[in-house]
C-alpha cells in the first residue's frame, strides 16, 4: 500500500501544529522529520525537542530522518521524545549493524539510508534488520530541490532483493517527490513516499497532500 509521509521541512514552523493536522486531514499517514546538524549537511534544522512537542500533536508515526553525524549519541533521546521509526545514513555510520540495533533496543523501527551516490548493494548485510530503506532522490540538506532519476533503478533493485531475499522492509523515497515524478517512484516500487515542499510548499497542506496521494493511488493501481 502506498502511503504519503509529509516532510515537515517546507512547513511553517511557527505554525508546526496546524500544518501537520492539515497534513493529516488530506491523507498523509506518516510524518516525516528532517534532522540535520549542519556537519553531515550543510544546513540546521530541529532535533529532540520539536520531536517532543510534535508528539502532543499527532498520534502518527513520527518518521526521524537523521542527517547527522555520531547518530548513536542521539537515539536515546530521540526514543524519549516519542520518535517511532528512526532512520540514520550508511554515510554516517562507522557501525552501521550497531547503530541499527540501538535503535531497535530504545523501541524504535530501524531504518537505514543511502545518498544518491550509494549502491543500494552495499546494504545487503543488514536490510534484515530494517522496517524500511530510504532511497534519497536528492542530496540531502534541502527541501525543493529536483529529482535524480537515477534513484529509480535504485528502487527498482530494492524491491527485486526483498523478493529474492524474502524479506519483507518497505521502500520509502525522499526528494523531488511530486506531480511531475510521483508516478515514476510508485512504478519503481516506492511505497513510502516523502514530500515537503508538494505538500507545504503553497502554504495548502490539506489540499495538496490529497492531490499527491489521489495521483499515487492511481500509479498504483495501474502498476498493481
Ligand atoms: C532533504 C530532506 C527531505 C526534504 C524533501 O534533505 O531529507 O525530506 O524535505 O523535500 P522535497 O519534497 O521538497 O524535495
Ligand atoms: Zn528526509
């Protein structure tokens, strides 16, 4: 089943609430959260705190995607904030099989993600461990930028292995995801699928989430 994950991202965080009810009310299933510390990506964002506040807010799965370096530092406090699925970068992970179990030992799902010029191949060692794989469409740090359509061959293979493997992750995609690709991603394979600034972009969250969702049930459907 293919599912929306609003990127909080492009929100307006003084009205960081609002805008994920609206989210929510147009069909997004899982709210995804960018966490970036300005070494691993040039650019800052939010960490534990805004996750805690977030919680009181919503009872979906709240999606940690962290784009920092020394991820293990952090996963204990991103379980006490009430994080549920944690995702940290292969490029960031001296132990990734470490890191991947220290989050599953705090109660989280663990998640692992590939920049776009990592070989999904490379993670063949541990996607028995995953709830999902990210596949990053774009190079992370930053909302609204265009899609690499490289990433879909990466999608296409990570579902080619869960089925040679029998494993059984999800394939979640992040970056450039909208109108004009969404198609594309679900034909790929993607069935959790990122977007920021096609939902919060225009300042109609509730709007445009529907409309992202309407058109990736239909790519599924005729996929299917
Ligand atoms: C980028 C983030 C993305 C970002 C996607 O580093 O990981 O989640 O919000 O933004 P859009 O959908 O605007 O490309
Ligand atoms: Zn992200």
């Amino acid at each position: 089943m293919v599912e929306l994950a609003p990127s909080i991202l492009s929100a307006d965080f003084a009205r960081l609430a609002d805008e994920v009810a609206a989210a929510e009310c147009g069909g997004g299933s899982v709210i995804h959260v960018d966490v970036m510390d300005g070494h691993f990506v040039p650019n800052i964002t939010l960490g534990p705190p805004i996750v805690k506040s977030l919680r009181k807010y919503t009872k979906l799965p709240l999606d940690c995607h962290l784009m920092i370096e020394n991820p293990d530092q952090f996963i204990p406090d991103f379980a006490e904030a009430g994080a549920n699925w944690v995702s940290v970068h292969y490029e960031a992970c001296r132990h990734l099989h470490r890191s991947l179990e220290l989050i599953a030992q705090h109660g989280m799902e663990p998640a692992v993600v590939i920049n776009p010029a990592t070989s999904v191949d490379l993670l063949i060692p541990v996607l028995g461990m995953v709830h999902h794989v990210l596949v990053m469409s774009v190079n992370p740090g930053f909302g609204g930028q265009k899609f690499i359509p490289y990433s879909l061959s990466k999608l296409r293979r990570l579902k080619e292995l869960r089925q040679e493997l029998g494993l059984s992750y999800r394939i979640e995609v992040d970056g450039g995801v909208a109108h004009d690709t969404v198609s594309r991603v679900v034909e790929a394979g993607a069935e959790l699928l990122v977007a920021g600034n096609a939902v919060f972009g225009a300042g109609h969250a509730e709007r445009d989430a529907r409309s992202l969702l309407d058109a990736a049930r239909r790519a599924a459907k005729l996929a299917a």
